[in-house]
C-alpha cells in the first residue's frame, strides 16, 4: 500500500485507517458523525493527496481533451474549472475528472487515487492521434481539502489571494501558509463550500499544521474518509466504483449534463442516442421510511417484492438523521415520490424517491 506524506501525521492523531485506491488513509479520527457535522457546520480538513494529478500542454492539449473528455472543454476559461467524465468505447465510464485551465494550453486533470494507472494509459493511448505533452505529477503532489462554511474565512489568514472572490469551480495561485505556487480552488466534494489546495508533498505537514492552527478559534476538525462519503452521498454526488464504473450509462447515472456529444468525444454517437431516447435504468435518491440503513448492494424492490434495481450507496444520513441511499432503478419507478423497497435481510423496508440533493448546500 501506497501512504501519503502525511501518514505518520494521521497515526499521531490516532486516525483509523484502511486501504482505499491503493493507499493506506485514514477513515476517521474521532467519529464519522462528529466529524461530518462539523464540516457541515463550521469546517473541516481532509487529506486526500492520494488523488492524481496530470498535466496536459501545448497546442494539442485542447484537441485531445476534446476527444477524450465528456464535457466541452473549449468552454474553460482561464481559472476556471469543470467535471467531466471519460466515456469509454463500449457506453461506460472509464474515470470522472475535474479539469482545471491553468493557462492558455496548460490544463491540470485531476483523477480518482483508484484509476491514476489506468486514466494514464487511457489518456497516452489516444494521444498518439494528438501530440499533447503530457506529465504525471501525482507522486509529488499534496491536496488537502478545506471544507465547510467557515473555510473561507478561516484560511484567509493563510494567503493574500481573496479567497471570497473566488467563485465556485474556480482557482487562483498564490502563497498558501508560507507555500509558493499553490493552487487555490472552490471544487469539493462535500456540498459544504470551501477550497481545495494543491502543494507540493514535502510541504504538507507544515501546511497541514497551518490549516488546524488557524482553524482552530472555528473548530475545525481533522476529517475522514468516512466522513467525506456521507457528505458527498447526501448531496447526491457519484462516486466511482458505486455509482459510476466502465459499464455504467453516464446518462443513466445522471450526467447527461455534463455530455457534450456534439464535440466529437469518444463514444459520442451513443452517448446522443442515450440524450435522445432515454435508458432502461436510472439513478434515483431514496429517502427510508422506517429506521432501516440501506447499503451498497442491497436490492430495491416495488410492492410485491419485485426487484427493481439495486443500491450503489447507502447511509444513515448524520445531517438528517435518517437513512438515504442511491441506486438505480428500472426507469418507471424513477419518478420523484414513488414509493419502492429496500430489501433488508429478506424484509421489504419502504423508502420513497426524493429529489436530490437530500440536503441544500
């Protein structure tokens, strides 16, 4: 197993850990639920340098992205940034991304800690028809998530860069707690605003002592995995290996608004025949009806036990008190207020479509 930079800091605050996308990190320190509410509330920090980070250059990098992204690249403004997915030949997903334009023709791919080896062979593979330059960074980058409410105002003190200027999915690069050239971005995955900091590795425990002390007056606390998974189920978002993988339909799980066919991307004739007449299957958000805790794997069933569909995520939701989960669903029943069943140890636990998100950002 792969260990960040600050694995040593996560044992001395005698986080639990386990092994995920290849890499020993830390699921929580003090409690899934404590830690959640906080970053809810007020703020927390998450490691999360176990995700990959490549960057693509030069003239041919919009040309390749366009190709191999879902999403209409040419759309990304100077400082911005935009989701997006990888489409596969055959209607599934090889990755979703968050694409960062840095510069002119200098875009930075920021990739699931799971799929680094596989994107990458992904990506140079179709950049023998395109000529972009290309480089992984992931081994020698940090990112450290900030988030909640208070995050802005918190690490102000850290940086000269306004960081309540910065509108969502945006970014800016500056001096972050005595580190040059880091970039500062609004793109978490929590629903909970805040920003997203790329450093270099060898910086980040000094930068990550940085952030607990100047959060401190605000609360702020160190922040897992698990907690980041019931922060980003509640708002609905995807999570490869759950809700997205190489045989699921983007425009079944949902993200037919980031498909962008008409730029010639891969598999784009099928993924417009999908725009256009629909899919079999769609990914729904469910609300539970009874104390029942739906998980991943759980069937979902109609009335007469009939099975409907499946569970990709399930949780008891820290912010509502109340069981939530996504899956997908034979279309028919996709519909907001059906009622259908979670099929809990052989017992039908009623929950109904909602919509999503379960909670407003």
């Amino acid at each position: 197993m792969k260990k960040t930079t600050l694995y040593n800091t996560h044992l001395a605050l005698n986080a639990k850990m386990t092994s995920f996308g290849g890499f020993e990190m830390p699921i929580q320190y003090t409690g899934v639920k404590k830690e959640h509410l906080t970053v809810r509330d007020s703020l927390g920090v998450f490691d999360v340098s176990h995700m990959g980070e490549f960057y693509v250059t030069g003239p041919k990098a919009l040309p390749l992205l366009q190709y191999i992204c879902s999403n209409d690249i040419s759309k990304i403004s100077i400082g911005k940034a935009q989701y997006n997915y990888f489409p596969n030949e055959t209607g599934g997903i090889v990755d979703d991304l968050i694409v960062y334009r840095l510069e002119s023709s200098t875009y930075l791919l920021v990739v699931n800690a799971s799929n680094i080896s596989k994107d990458w062979d992904w990506i140079q593979k179709h950049n023998t028809s395109f000529g972009a330059e290309l480089e992984d960074r992931s081994e020698v980058t940090a990112l450290l998530a900030i988030q909640g409410p208070k995050a802005m105002q918190a690490m102000q003190k850290l940086t000269s860069s306004r960081l309540n200027e910065l509108p969502f999915y945006a970014h800016t690069t500056g001096t972050f707690a005595g580190c040059e050239n880091t970039l500062i971005a609004t793109t978490g995955y929590t629903g909970a605003g805040g920003i997203e900091i790329y450093f270099p590795s060898d910086k980040a425990p000094q930068v990550w002592d940085a952030v607990l002390q100047a959060g401190a007056d605000y609360g702020i606390t160190p922040a897992g995995l698990a907690a980041r998974d019931t922060l980003r189920t509640e708002m609905g978002y995807c999570l490869y290996g759950n809700e997205i993988n190489d045989t699921s339909s983007p425009i079944a799980a949902g993200l037919k608004w980031i498909s962008k066919p008409e730029t010639g991307c891969v598999n784009a004739a099928q993924i417009a025949t999908e725009i256009a007449n629909g899919t079999l299957k769609k990914l729904v958000g469910f609300a539970m009806n009874s104390r029942a805790i739906p998980r991943s794997g759980h069937d979902l069933v109609d009335k007469e036990n009939n099975i409907i569909g499946q569970v990709t995520s399930g949780t008891q939701s820290p912010s509502l008190s109340q069981g939530i989960g996504l899956g997908y669903v034979d279309t028919e029943f996709s519909k907001i207020g059906t009622d259908i069943g979670v099929l809990i140890r052989e017992k039908n636990c009623p929950a109904q479509v909602v919509k999503l998100p379960f909670i407003k950002s």
